[in-house]
C-alpha cells in the first residue's frame, strides 16, 4: 500500500487527473450555487467571463507545447541550433544530440532566457487585443443583470488576472519541460482546493459576480508565484538564466509556436467563443445552459488528456535521442486509456447532469440529451484528431494551423448557416462535421506518414472500442430519458 501510494504521489498522470479533479470540484461544489444564487442572466455573465479568460490563455495553450518540446529536446542534449524539424521514422541516437551535462546546461538556460524575454512582450499584445474582443462581447449579456457596474468591475479583475497569468505561463511550461509535472501538478492541487473552498465560503457570505471572481481569481495570481518559486527550488541553475532573446532558441521556436497558436485559437478558441455566439442571438436562459454544458464537457477532456500529454516531454525526449519504438508504445497505451477515460467521463456527464440540476433546483436547466450526445460525439473526435496531432509534433513540425484552421472555418461557416434554424443544436453539429470530416483523416495521416504507423492495427488498439461504447451508451442514455 505504501508503495502504491509513493508511485501515485509521483505519477504525472494521477497527479494530473488530481489537478483537474480539483477543476471539477468548482464545477461540482461551486457551480450549483452559482447556480441557484444567481439569475440565468448572471450565470450567463459569469460563465461568459470565464470563457473570454480562457480565450485569452490560448496564446500559452500554443506557446508552452512548444517550449515543452524545446527543454526536453535540450534535456536529451541538443543544442538549440538542431532543434529543426526532426525525422519522425527515426531508429538511431540523435546525431545532432550533444551528450556533455554542461552543453545540456547551457541549452536550457538559453531557452529559459528567451521564454523570460519573450513571455511578457506577448502578454501586454494580447491583454489589449481581449480587451477590445471581450468588452464588446459582454455589452449585451451585462446590460441584462441587475448590477451592470458589478459585471463590469470584473470583467476588469479578469483582465488584471489574466495578464498576470500570460506572463506567468513561462514556469507552468519551464516545469513541465523539466519533466516536473507531478510536483506542479501536486501544488496546483493544494492551491486549487484553496481556490474552491474560499471561493464557496464568499458565496455563502453572499458574494455577487464582482466578489466572487476577485476570491476566484487571486488564487490564479498566486498559483503564477507558487510555480516560479517551485522552478527556483527545484532547478535554481536554468530558474537563473537571464532575460535574453537568443536567435537559435527563437528560430527554433518561431515557426512552431505561431502555427500552435493559431490552431488553438481556430480550435479551443472557436468553441470558446460559441458561447459569443450565442450571447448575441439567444435569450440568457439559453445561453446559460449551453454554457454549463459546454463547460462540463470541456472539463470531461481535459481529463482525458492526462494519460498521453504528460507522456509529451518524456516522448520528445525520447524521439530526440531516437527511441521511436518506446515512442510508440507510449503514444499507443496513452490514447487507449485517454479515449477509456473520456468515455466514461462523457456518459457520466450525460446520464447525471440533469437530475443533479433538478435535485439543486438550478434556476439553469441543462441542454437536451441530443444536444449533449452530438456535443459529446464530437469532442471524441477532437481527442481522437488531437493525440495524433501531438504524435506528430514530437518531430517539431508542426501543422496545428493547417488542421485546426480547415476545421475551424468548417465549424465557424456550418455554425452561422445552421443556427438560425437548429439554436444550440447547430454548433455541436458543426463541429462533429468538421472533427470527424476533415480534422481526424488529416492527422491520422500526418502521424501514419511520419512514424511509418500501422494505422489499422493502431487505432483498433486504441479507440474503436471505446467509439463503440461511447456511441452505445449515448443511445441508451437517450433512450432512457426519451430522448428529452
């Protein structure tokens, strides 16, 4: 039992499932009263904010991958100057690697000094660019709340919080590329269990919108201190790299970062900003709910990502030394257990949601089980398309752009023609058209291609049994409801 529990408190993968199981817990323990407290106009705005504060954290989504991928690299003892586009169909050490501890040395610090360059030049664009975006947006639901002013004094602690956050991405994405993910994810527990429990005491001392997100959002401002301390204690020799754009890193790092950044926005950032779309066109009620089931199954995800993403920084430190086969049975047990654990996260979800919100008595009801199933349906997809994605850009190619901008525009275009007739049902239809038409073949093709993969015997290892199940369990959990 002791050792069971030492191999847990130091496995990334259960350490991150800890973190976002702290991440549900505000969506288990704080959302119901937000939801029986506030009025569906407010839970509109709320949850609208938070959707407009993840938007804006797309800009790490895109960067910190890449920078993931650079540390590991300079782990396996490469020098910035070969850390081009690496052959995926790979069987020998890295020629390019340089094996001495102090030229290793010398490759992270270079990195870390242009991610400390770097990091906060971006985070003032960006910070400027949401606030024009996400003002504008909110002037329509914040005009229906009873406390505008309120609405709008958060909406400036989100910004002030956000651009703290940015900055701060750089230790999140410096720890992970140390391979340091049980020990962030260990703190990013303990601060988030904070994050809740103040956060439903200031409910219960009846906070609005305005106090809430100040309690919520302080924890974020101090998560970004925790982790560059962490990165000081555990790693005081890069932690000290001076602020330094160094051209090989930035080469390195220019055409990889711009390309993951614009495949998130056209990916994360386009179902994010359905709840925009929304906002704009349907009553707060609505809105309201699709939000919350937006929300749910994002959550159910992100879970479901742990068993293959914590594996990227060991996986490209692997690639970069020329291991493929242990890559690929890596990449192999971690998209089985990944798409496991998104099925069963996705059927509970759809099975428990609405009575636990009748139970609460919710002033916010949850979408209908079709909307949800097709939600679900296509957020499989996207977990599907994404792990080959990442496979694939363990060669530091990457075509996140290309396969997220074709489908983004696919699931923007069918979106806009079908809402006005189908409401909420529109979106999730575009987007299980868009992941599974054209998001899923381009990168099964991508990673077939690059790593020589058996793609048959591949993916019936990993994900046609748990397609079939999801499929299965939707029907019956539709035909259970009746279809309500």
């Amino acid at each position: 039992m002791t050792w069971s529990l030492r191999a847990l408190w130091h496995s990334p993968t259960f350490t991150t499932w800890g973190s976002l199981l702290v991440r549900l817990a505000s969506v288990v323990a704080l959302l119901p009263v937000v939801l029986v407290r506030f009025t569906p106009a407010e839970v509109a705005v709320w949850q609208l904010l938070s959707a407009l504060f993840l938007l804006g954290l797309m800009l790490d989504y895109g960067l910190a991958p890449t920078f993931v991928r650079l540390l590991s690299y300079a782990r396996a003892g490469m020098a910035p100057e070969a850390m081009g586009r690496i052959a995926g169909n790979r069987d020998t050490t890295a020629t390019s690697a340089t094996r001495s501890p102090e030229q290793a040395l010398a490759a992270l610090r270079r990195v870390i000094g242009s991610m400390h360059w770097l990091y906060p030049r971006l985070a003032w664009v960006v910070t400027g660019l949401l606030l024009g975006l996400g003002s504008w947006a909110l002037l329509r639901p914040v005009s229906q709340v009873p406390q505008p002013l309120h609405a709008w004094l958060a909406w400036a602690v989100v910004m002030l919080s956000f651009q703290v956050a940015l900055w701060g991405g750089l230790f999140g994405a410096a720890l992970q590329g140390m391979n340091r993910i049980a020990e962030l994810r260990r703190w990013e527990i303990a601060f988030g269990l904070l994050q809740v429990l103040t956060s439903v005491v200031a409910l219960a001392f009846g906070a609005g919108i305005l106090e809430l997100l100040a309690v919520y959002q302080l924890w974020t401002v101090l998560g970004i201190w925790r982790n560059a301390r962490l990165l000081a204690r555990l790693h005081p020799d890069i932690a000290s790299a001076p602020t330094l754009p160094d051209p090989a890193v930035l080469a390195a790092a220019r055409s990889p970062a711009w390309r993951s950044v614009v495949g998130v926005l056209c990916s994360t950032g386009v179902i994010q900003l359905s709840g925009v779309y929304y906002s704009q066109i349907l009553p707060a009620a609505q809105v309201a709910s699709w939000l919350l089931a937006l929300r749910l199954a994002m959550v159910v995800s992100q879970f479901s990502q742990a068993p293959l993403y914590t594996k990227l920084p060991w996986m490209a430190e692997q690639h970069a030394a020329g291991r493929r086969d242990d890559v690929l049975a890596a990449a192999s047990r971690g998209m089985r257990l990944s798409h496991i654990v998104f099925v069963m996260g996705a059927l509970a979800a759809a099975i428990a949601a609405p009575p636990l919100l009748a139970w609460v008595d919710s002033q916010t009801a949850f979408v209908s089980g079709p909307v949800f199933a097709v939600l679900a349906l296509a957020f499989f997809a996207e977990r599907l398309g994404a792990m080959h994605i990442q496979l694939y850009s363990l060669t530091n190619h990457v075509v996140w752009h290309i396969a997220n901008g074709i489908t983004g525009a696919i699931v923007i275009g069918l979106t806009l023609v079908l809402g006005p007739e189908l409401g909420l049902m529109a979106f999730p239809l575009a987007m299980l058209a868009g992941y599974a038409g054209f998001y899923v073949p381009y990168a099964m093709h991508r990673s077939r291609r690059a790593f020589s993969l058996p793609l048959l015997t591949f993916e019936r290892r990993a994900s046609l049994l748990p397609a079939l199940a999801l499929g299965v369990g939707m029907a019956i959990s539709l035909a259970w409801t009746g279809g309500r």
